[in-house]
C-alpha cells in the first residue's frame, strides 16, 4: 500500500489517474532501461523511484492537445 506521496499529491501534478499510472509506467521503463545499460543496480523498484520523482517535481508532465477531427 502506498502511503507516501498520497495519490491526491500526485494529482496535482498530473490531471488524471489515467495519465498518472501512463506517465509513471513510462518514467519506470526509462529508469530499468537505463540501469540495466549502465549496469547499475536500482536501489528501489523503478515504479518507486519513478513516483518520487513525480511527487519531487524532477520532472513535469506536459499533455499532448486533442486531435481534432
């Protein structure tokens, strides 16, 4: 269970859970795959690590606009 940081935390960073869990799903590949081309061991899981950053504000998320038909 995850107490910190709260998902009300995290979403103000972000403006969905859909686009929460797509951002962090993604933020923790990019973490994995760098590890493992560095050939560093990861102290945490990626997923933990990924979402310290979001709630740290190490990086932002900037939607994309709709598409328009």
């Amino acid at each position: 269970m995850m107490l910190y940081p709260s998902m009300a935390s995290l979403l103000n960073r972000v403006n969905s859970r859909y686009m929460l869990v797509n951002v962090i799903a993604k933020r923790s590949r990019d973490i994995a795959e760098e590890a493992i081309a560095t050939d560093e061991p990861l102290e945490k899981k990626s997923v933990s690590i990924a979402i310290d950053e979001l709630a740290n504000g190490d990086f932002n998320v900037i939607p994309h606009p709709a598409k328009e038909n």
